[in-house]
C-alpha cells in the first residue's frame, strides 16, 4: 500500500486528530461530522466572511474534509487489517510483507472496523444553509488555454515592463433563482447538503424511506463497499432523492455513475 | 545563537495579547530560559503592570534617535532570566521609522543575549504592526470567541497577506502590481483578497510558484482567550479549519485559556506571578500552550474531550 506519512499527518491535522494517534472509524467519523456541521450551520467564525464564503467554496471546502474522511478511514482500516494478520505491528517484517499480503483471507474485519457499529445513530441536524442566495462565480483558475498553445515556458525577464493583461474573472451562470445546490452534479455530499438544508436528520429520513439510517449514512459518504448490489444501491438513491424533492432519475443516473467508477478501480 | 523572536497580535484590542505575552515570558523564563518581552503596542503600552512595574524610562525612541544600544534599554523586572523593553508612540511612527529602521532593529533584537523575544503587538492592523508580525519566527493570534474578534482577525490576515505578497512582488522587481490590481478591482472584478491573491498568481507560472511556496511557509498560530464553555473551545478548531481551507494557510491550535473570575488577583499576585503556581488553572493553560509552541505541537480532540 502506497505510505506516505506527510499526507497521513496532513489529514489528521485537518481534522484535528492528533498526529500520533490511530483513530478508530467512530473518531475519524466524528471529528469529520464536527467540521462538517461548522461549515453547514452559522457561527461566529463564519458569520464575518459571509460576503466572500459562497456557497461553491463551500463546497469545496466540504469535499476537501470529505477526502480528509476517506482517506483516513481507508489507511486506518488498511492498518487494523495488517495488525490482525501479523499480529502486532511490531512483528511487521518486510522480508515477507510482501507475500504475506497475498494472503489476505476475507475476514469478517471489514465488519469488525466498519462505520455502522459506530456512529451515533441519530445526528441531528437542523441548520440551513442559506437558500436565497445568488449563486456566485466560481474563478477558473486554468492556464490550459494558454499551455495547450505553448508547450515550453520560457522564463521571463526579472522586471515586466509593459503592464499585464489578465482575463477577468469570467461570468457566473446566470441561473434565475435556482440555488446552485441543486444544479451540482448529485453525489454523496450534494445529499448530505439538501437534507441538512431541508432540516431532516438521518434518523427522520430513515423514517421517512425505510431506508436504514447506516445505509443512508454510507450513501452520503460513499462508502460504495457497503453496497455489494447495484440494484440496491439505485433504488435507495430513487426514495432519496424522492424523499428530498430532487429530480430522482438525474440522482440515479449521476451518483450511479460514481458508484461504477469507484467499481471499476477496485475491481481487482 | 540569535534569539527566536514570537510576535503576540490580532487585531482586536482587549483580547488578552499583553497578558498572554507576559505569562508566555514568565513561564519560558521559569523553565530557565532568557527571555526578552518587547511592548510595541503603540497606543496603550501596558505590558509593564502585568509584570508589575513602572514604564521604563527608556525606551525604544532612544535606539533609533539617540543610537542608545538595546542592552541600555532593556529591563530587569523580578522574575529571573525574564527582561523588559518598552516602545512607545514616537519610535514606532510609521513616519518617523523606516522599513530600513526597523529591519535594524529586528537586527539587533535578534542579537539580544536571550532565548526568545517576545513582541507584544498591540491591537490593530497598521503597517508596523504587520511588518513586525512579518519579521517574527513565530506568529501568535490571540482571539475571543466572539464574532468582532474573528472579524478582526481576518482583516489581520488579509493585510499579512496582501504586505507578504507585495513585499514578495518587490523582491523581484514587480513593485505595485498587487497594489494597482487591487486599486482596479472592481474593473477587474477582484472583491477580496483571495482573488487578489489568486490574480496574481495567474500572472505567471514563476510568479505562482513563489506566492505559492511563500505563503506555504507561513503559519498562524492560535490561541482563544476568555473561553467560558466548550463551544468556545471549539471556536479554535474552527478557525483553524478557515485559515486553514479558506485562507489556506498553515494554522495550529495552540490552546485556550479560560475566563478567569480573579484575573487581576491571579496576575498581582506574587506567588502565581514569581512561581507560576500550577495550582492555578490560568497556569496550567499557559503552560500548555508554551509546550505546544516549544514542541511544535497543538491541540487535538482527545486532548478537549479528555479535559485537559
Ligand atoms: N483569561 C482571562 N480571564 C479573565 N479576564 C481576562 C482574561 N484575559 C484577559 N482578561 C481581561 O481582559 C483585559 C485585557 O487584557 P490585555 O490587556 O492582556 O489585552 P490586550 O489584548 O493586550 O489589550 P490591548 O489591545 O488594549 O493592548 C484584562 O485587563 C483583563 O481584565
Ligand atoms: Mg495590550
């Protein structure tokens, strides 16, 4: 398994997990919830920046946790894995590491370390993002224009003599009233955000679906290896998006297609 | 070996920055460091009462207008290995001193025989408040979990970031840009200091990469004062995860410190101020917090939840 103890380091730190440790799924949940439910409600260390945090900075905001997220559940499920082959870490001996991960049987582990035993059941959650707000513009960053044309650099003269032009920042859609939320492509995230937005909790969709609350909690984390049925999965999204008032099929069809990639890179 | 200058500022006034810069000093001086606590705060020096004396004579005026060396103007206050020096109005003008001067006098107060300078900033956002905040080894927030306070602090920041740019854009011979871009912002649709940033990025790949690698070498380190609930404890979490994601630069946690009801009694009192009594919890906070600075560390969940 790819290691790289910077990258690992830097994850806990965006969840404020102390670098040392090795969190369990319940800890790596909640310390994502708590930031998580900072970004989705109002605060005081929000409420100053309230003319700049649009939405779509949010958004990406959220997804940065949301990779912080997965990425530790994935290395410390990975690591409790090895631990239970080798016993302790200690006797980790890379002579016959590598063989020894051909072994691999299909233990219950991945039951042992999931998220379902863990998570609080009910979490509540009743802010609203804010809903009547225009959507903003989202600065395009990309030089792929320019570098597609000119495929070596060639370093510029210390000084710049004639002034620079700079593309302005392009145009936002103007998309008459719609809250941008419901024109983002629908994954686990856009859910997440619509239910909170509407002030369900995961305890009053499950009620409302009959969908079980850690299938609804694994959907909206894309915990895709919890679904070992696409059917399963598709039909839980259609009473999602049913029970949020989103355009169901675009749900199906957009969330479905990230389950077949995810599918796709683990296959092997 | 040059001393490590941390610098303590924020932006609002009355946050606590005086009393954190003293209580930081005297426990670094307990543990036998030498330690030289600056006041630059421009309008209300105070720093002396909280360790309990008079205001200096001299003063930082005499170094730049008389040449008098910084080991004349600085202190001796009761605590051992712990000294004082005092600035004032006039030597911190941003009129009367240039950037040259100052760059002097950092010279020099990294030369001061101590482990550590601490600069007490002051409240606001001025040039040499910045500056000073610039020069620093390490850069101290103290904030209240109070909306104002963030408020502040993110004007704060974005100055920081606008001088540290701009200085940067001086270096290699780009004077002005970030400052004529941001004149012309509404022209070229620039409505905060990220897209400034990101505007000048886009110049070119070159000059994206020293923003890039300039910015990811600065830190701001955090401390919430006066907290009175666990909300308030978490209000540094979150400021982190802004400063962190949205600003996006390197911010730590270092710790908070309860509301205490006898502040004053605690900061006069001689025991807690010559010993730094641990049985005060006002102690054990600060304590805390000078380890996390000392061992580069900061503050983590199962510290909160554990109780610390
Ligand atoms: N932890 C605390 N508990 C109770 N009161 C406190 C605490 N910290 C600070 N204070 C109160 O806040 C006041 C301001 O503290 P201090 O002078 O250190 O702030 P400052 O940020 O330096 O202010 P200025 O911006 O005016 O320089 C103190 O006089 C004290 O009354
Ligand atoms: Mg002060």
């Amino acid at each position: 398994m790819e290691f790289n103890t910077d990258t690992l380091k830097k994850y806990l730190d965006i969840l404020d997990l102390d670098p040392d440790s090795h969190p369990t799924p319940d800890e790596i949940y909640r310390a994502y919830h708590k930031l998580e439910t900072f970004y989705t409600s109002d605060s005081i260390v929000l409420d100053p920046l309230d003319d700049e945090l649009d939405d779509n900075e949010r958004i990406l905001i959220l997804q940065k946790l949301e990779d912080a997220f997965h990425f530790l559940n994935d290395h410390f499920k990975a690591e409790s894995q090895e631990e239970e082959l080798l016993g302790s870490p200690e006797n980790v001996n890379i002579e016959i590491e590598d063989t020894l991960v051909e072994y691999v049987p299909e233990t219950d582990w991945e039951e042992r370390v999931s998220l379902e035993d863990h998570i609080p059941i009910s979490i509540e959650q009743t802010n609203e993002i804010e809903p009547e707000k225009e959507i903003e513009p989202v600065i395009t960053l990309s030089n792929e224009e320019e570098s597609e044309n000119h495929v070596e650099y060639i370093t510029p003269p210390a000084t710049i003599e004639t002034p620079i032009e700079i593309k302005s920042i392009p145009e936002p859609p103007k998309e008459n009233g719609t809250h941008s939320l419901e024109n983002l492509p629908v994954n686990g995230l856009v859910f997440q955000m619509v239910r909170e937005k509407k002030g369900l909790s995961i305890n009053d969709l499950a009620s409302q679906t009959g969908i079980a609350e850690r299938d609804l909690i694994a959907l909206e984390m894309e915990q895709f290896e919890k679904f070992q049925e696409a059917g399963d999965l598709r039909y839980f999204i259609v009473s999602l998006a049913k029970a949020l008032s989103m355009d169901h099929l675009r749900a199906a069809e957009e969330y479905m297609k990230r389950y077949r990639q995810w599918k796709r890179e683990h296959e092997y | 070996m040059k001393s490590e200058i941390w610098a303590i500022g924020g932006g609002k006034g009355g946050t606590g920055k005086s009393f954190v810069t003293s209580s930081i000093g005297m426990n670094l001086a307990q543990q036998g460091k030498r330690v030289t606590l600056i006041d630059a705060d421009l309008g209300g020096a105070n720093l002396h009462t909280f360790l309990r004396m008079k205001k200096p004579k001299h003063s930082l005026t005499d170094f730049f207008e008389s040449k008098t060396p910084l080991s004349d103007i600085i202190k001796n206050t009761d605590v051992p290995n712990l000294r004082f020096i005092t600035g004032d109005v006039r030597s911190l003008d941003t009129t009367g001193v240039k950037y040259a001067q100052k760059l002097k006098l950092y010279r020099h107060i990294r030369n001061i025989s101590s482990d550590y300078v601490l600069i007490d900033l002051g409240a606001g956002s001025n040039h040499d408040t910045i500056d000073s905040f610039l020069v620093a080894d390490r850069m101290i927030a103290v904030i209240l979990p109070e909306e104002t306070s963030l408020d502040n602090l993110y004007l704060f920041i974005k100055k920081v970031l606008f001088r540290k740019v701009n200085r940067l854009l001086g270096d290699y011979g780009l004077r002005d840009i970030a400052r004529k871009a941001w004149e012309e912002r509404n022209r070229k649709e620039i409505r905060n200091i990220k897209e400034l940033i990101l505007y000048v990025k886009n110049i070119s790949p070159e000059i994206r990469t020293l923003v890039e690698k300039s910015l990811a070498d600065f830190t701001l380190y955090i401390i919430v004062n006066q907290v009175k609930n666990e909300q308030h404890i978490e209000t540094g979490f979150a400021t982190k995860s802004i400063l962190q994601q949205y600003f996006e630069l390197d911010a730590k946690y270092l710790g908070y410190i309860r509301y205490n009801e006898f502040f004053w009694k605690f900061v006069k009192d001689t025991n807690s101020f010559k010993q730094f009594s641990p049985s005060v919890s006002t102690a054990l906070e600060i304590g805390s917090i000078v380890q996390n600075l000392m061992e580069n560390k900061q503050l983590n969940l199962s510290q909160v939840h554990n109780g610390i």
